[in-house]
C-alpha cells in the first residue's frame, strides 16, 4: 500500500480537518500496520467501519459513558 498523508486521510474522513489529518496520519498508518490491514478490501472495512463508530474521527473516547 502506498504510504498513508494528512491529504490520503483527509479523503477517507471528508469532516476531518487538514491539521487533525496531519497530525493523525503517522499514528493510523502505524495502526494499519500493526493491525495488519494490508489489502484494499481491509482498508475498506476498518475506515468504514472507524469512520461511522466516530464520526470521522472527530470521537476518539466512548461518549455514551461505561457501555
């Protein structure tokens, strides 16, 4: 996979800022590696899924408390 920008993640979250993007893009593309989410079909699913848990990423903590 190509390496992982600001730019790459602002495109994937569309509400992310450019700022956020920049400085989350290091840290996701260490979790894409470590997760080991190496195809386009895994891609897929992990920032669909992350994006709808949390609202492109603008929740990073449970907001509904001890669920």
């Amino acid at each position: 996979m190509r390496k992982l920008t600001g730019a790459t993640l602002q495109k994937l979250f569309p509400t992310l800022k450019r700022e956020t993007a920049q400085r989350y893009a290091e840290h996701y593309a260490d979790a894409l590696k470590y997760g080991e989410i190496n195809t386009r079909r895994r891609l897929c699913a992990f920032v669909a899924q992350q994006g709808l848990e949390s609202s492109d990423l603008k929740y990073l903590r449970e907001i509904w408390g001890n669920t």
